[in-house]
C-alpha cells in the first residue's frame, strides 16, 4: 500500500510526496528544528512543508514570517 500523499508546500508551492501516513518513512523526520521554530512554523503553516523548505528553516536556525 502506497503511503505517500502528493502535497504543495505551503511555504514555497513546490509539489512534493509526504509520509505523514507513515510518520516512520516521512522525510521530516530526518531534519533537526528547535521547539521554537516547530511551534512558530504550527503557528503559520496548516499542512506539512517539502524537504527542502525544512532543511533551509533547519540550517538557519530561525524562522522568519512571511
């Protein structure tokens, strides 16, 4: 059964497939963000962000708004 959904990231608009079924396979998973920056992009964002938006959020350490 295929677990990924196809998705647009809400930040950047890139399609991109998430694992969120499958929290186990999803990339997320891989990236590092402080609780700050997980409940500040919670605040801003209703659906998941592609890869390269949370690397990108990861490497800077911060989150800036939109």
């Amino acid at each position: 059964m295929k677990t990924e959904i196809e998705k647009y990231c809400p930040k950047c608009g890139k399609k991109f497939y998430c694992n969120s079924n499958d929290i186990s396979k999803c990339f997320c998973n891989t990236v590092l963000l402080t609780q700050t920056t997980l409940l500040q992009l919670k605040e801003n964002f209703t659906n998941c962000l592609c890869w390269e938006c949370l690397n990108e959020i990861s490497e800077t350490h911060e989150y800036r708004t939109i």
